[in-house]
C-alpha cells in the first residue's frame, strides 16, 4: 500500500513537472530577445508603409504572409483587410485571442526618422501625409512576434489560440463600416469564441517596461455630436440687419462647457466633451446663413452618457433660440465603454506583476476610447497599456498618441511580447493531473 501511494505521489509530482514545463517556455527571455531584431524591422517597415483604416492592404498581405510562414492556419479579407491566424495546440484547451490594430492616421510625420512615413493622400477632401501617430506599428509588430514564439512551441499548447489583425480601429472612411464591430458582424470568431481576449496599447505616459493595468471600466464610451447653427446672412458692416450665426456658435461652445464643469458629478466617473472643428462663412465682410460645430463625448456610465446628450441638445437650441437662430443637434452613437472583466483582470494583473513586479501600475480612468471594447461586450477580455517612452524623458510632458511628435523608444516592445506570452500562459493552463 506504501509502495503504491509512492508510486501515485511519484507520477503526481511528474505530471505537476511536466504541466509547468509545458508552460514556463512560453515566455522566454531569450527567445524574446532572439526574436527582436526582427521584432523592430516589422514595426519600421510598417512605419514606413502607413495605410487608413480599411485601406491596410499592403499590411494585411505581410501579416497573412509572415503566418503562414509560422505554419499557422489564415483567415483572411475579414472586415475589408482584417486577418485572424488560427493556432491549435497539442492538447484540448481553452481559446484565447490576442488582438492588434493595423491602420494610421492622417497625420503629417516630420522628418527625421530613417525610416518615416513619406506617404500622402487625400482625406475628407484635404490632401495630408499618413503616419502611425498612434502606434499600431509597434501593435501589429509585438502580435507578430507573439504569434511566431507561439507556433514554434505548439507542443507545449493546451488550447487554441487566436491572433486578431483588426483594420479601422481609428474609423472607416466614411460611408463605409469597419473595426472590431464589422469584425465581429463578418464571424471572426464563428466556431472560435475565445475564453479570454487580450489586447494593448502603447502609451506615452509610461516609461519603457511599464504595463498599465485596470480592471472594470478602463477606457471611455464615444459618442460624436454634430451641431448646425442656422441664422440669416448679412453685410459684416451691418449685422443688426441678420442673424450671426458665428457668435451663436461661440455661445453653445461655452455654454456645452459648463455641462461638464458644472453639471456632471465629475466625482462618480470623468466625462470629456470637446468640440473638433467649426466651420462657417467664406469672406470676412459677410456674416453667413450657417455655422457648423462637430465634436465628441467620452463618458464611462450610462446615465452619464444620456444626460451630457441631453443638455448639448437643449443647450445649443435654447442659445439659438435666444438669439433668433436655430441650432439642430445630431448625436451619433459611437462606441462603448472598455469594460476589462473583473474576473480576467485579477489574475491577468496578478500574472503580470509576478512577471514585472512594481513596473506594473494602475492607469485609472482613460479618457480616450478604443474599439476593442466591442469585443469585450462579447467575451471576457483585458486590454492593458505598454509604457515606450524613453527613462530620459518625462512622461508626463511627452508627445501623445495622435500627436505628429509621438515617438516610440522601441526597447519598450520586447515588454508588450513577454506581456502578451505572459498572459497566454497565465490563460492556457495545463489541465490537471
């Protein structure tokens, strides 16, 4: 009886070896570090080559192409340009998807960088230069190599595993449908639906080898408002004769303001309104028929989110009435809060910080929005935020994602690969003995 209960206690302590064995290589150091040179030639040949949302044909093709390359099953023409790989493990396990972003914006890039973005086109009808000013580069660049580590350790695998390459994160053109929403309705993840999704971001306000973590609502809802202010047109020598419409714009601009100032509880949860563009007249001695003001509102709870709606609306059309104008308020529904899943963030932020320890810190409330809160209505998920600022700077003060100034110090990848395998191995577990 003792020599069998030694024998099970044997075998239990083998298999226990062989399960944390199967796990521990999937985020080696050396491997991280074996694979970053051509960690940063992907993310600056995509620098150099930026494309718009649902135009990511260029970074599409190489994506689909280095995964085949890793013997990893393709799908591809997803959502316009969007490709899933499929990798399946050597064992049953649980599917866990990893996402990256693909599209630039249109931004100008300075010169400067050996390999900046040079490429132009038109947007809006506005000719502009086109620049990875958010950092998907380094987004579709860090997944890549995750996705090449993985498949060279398919063997120690008890799972499935999804690599989500999404176009549009920024927005479709317009007229057209894009993102995580378009990835979700064309069945990206038909017959896959993942246990837990993970993404990141690069951020400027965090130092190279930072990870920020939140769990619960972690990044704002978005929603988009556009405001026509009709009034009567005039001689600008003479304006008593019609209705400024200019000045009525002024007054809702500072009037929407004092919403968030004065009538949100700023205390419960942040909320940002903010106004993007005005447009209006042609010649600077004729006051115009109309003015138009187009903006956004970031909000994280829902009763926050119908209420600043609700007090724009009125707001701007009360202005307007006062002055004899009139003002028609269109809000368009934009995407929801990134709720990251309390369950999912406890033990991915505890992984994380037995791996990097104090360099893990909480962001708080973001107040920018992401469309990866779509597939975090759909499926457990955490999106966690990747420091690349160089030690040098101060983090505070540095250029900004969407900022023409923004610069990656690219030491800070290596960080997002070994997070990404981090958090796999923490999903992945070995099934018990």
């Amino acid at each position: 009886m003792r020599r069998l209960a030694h024998r099970r206690l044997a075998l239990a302590i083998a298999c226990w070896a062989g399960a944390v064995g199967a796990r521990a290589p999937l985020a080696d150091d050396a491997a991280v570090a074996a694979i970053e040179p051509q960690l940063l030639a992907w993310r600056r040949d995509i620098h150099r080559h930026p494309e718009l949302g649902n135009r990511e044909v260029r970074t599409a093709a190489l994506v689909a192409r280095e995964l085949r390359g890793f013997g990893i099953e393709v799908r591809d023409g997803l959502a316009v340009t969007g490709v899933v790989g499929v990798l399946r493990g050597s064992r049953p396990g649980p599917i866990v998807a990893l996402r990256a972003d693909m599209d630039a914006l249109p931004v100008t890039e300075p010169a400067g960088l050996p390999f900046a973005s040079t490429v132009r086109t038109r947007y809006r009808d506005t000719e502009t230069g086109v620049m990875h000013a958010c950092g998907h580069d380094a987004h579709v660049a860090i997944l890549l190599a995750t996705a090449k580590l993985l498949a060279e350790r398919r063997e120690h695998l008890h799972g499935t595993l999804l690599f989500v390459f999404q176009p549009a994160e920024e927005g479709p053109p317009e007229g057209e449908t894009g993102g995580a929403a378009r990835m979700l309705a064309e069945g990206a993840f038909d017959g896959l639906a993942p246990a837990a999704m993970f993404g990141l971001h690069v951020a400027s306000n965090l130092h190279v080898g930072q990870i920020g973590v939140r769990s619960g609502p972690a990044m704002a809802a978005y929603d988009t408002f556009d405001i026509v202010v009709r009034g009567r047109q005039t001689h600008g020598g003479r304006p008593w004769l019609g209705v400024d419409p200019i000045t009525v714009a002024s007054q809702i601009v500072l009037g929407a303001h004092t919403i968030i100032a004065r009538q949100t509880d700023l205390a419960a949860a942040p909320a940002v309104l903010s106004f993007g563009a005005i447009h209006g007249g042609v010649r600077e001695n004729i006051i115009p028929d109309e003015v138009r003001l187009i903006g956004a509102i970031r909000t994280f709870r829902p009763e926050a989110r119908r209420d600043i709606a609700q007090r724009l609306t009125r707001t701007a059309t009360s202005i307007a009435d006062s002055a004899g104008a009139s003002a028609e308020v269109t809000i368009k529904p934009g995407m929801p809060v990134l709720n990251n899943d309390p369950a999912l963030a406890a033990r991915a932020s505890a992984a994380l910080r037995e791996r990097f320890g104090d360099r893990v810190v909480d962001t708080g409330y973001i107040t920018s929005s992401e469309d990866f809160a779509y597939y975090a209505e759909r499926f457990p998920a955490f999106f966690f935020r990747l420091g690349v600022t160089s030690p040098e700077i101060d983090a505070n003060i540095a250029p900004t994602n969407h900022s023409p100034q923004f610069l990656i110090d690219e030491r800070g990848l290596r960080y997002g690969v070994q997070a990404f395998l981090t958090l796999v191995e923490s999903a992945l577990e070995a099934p018990s003995p």
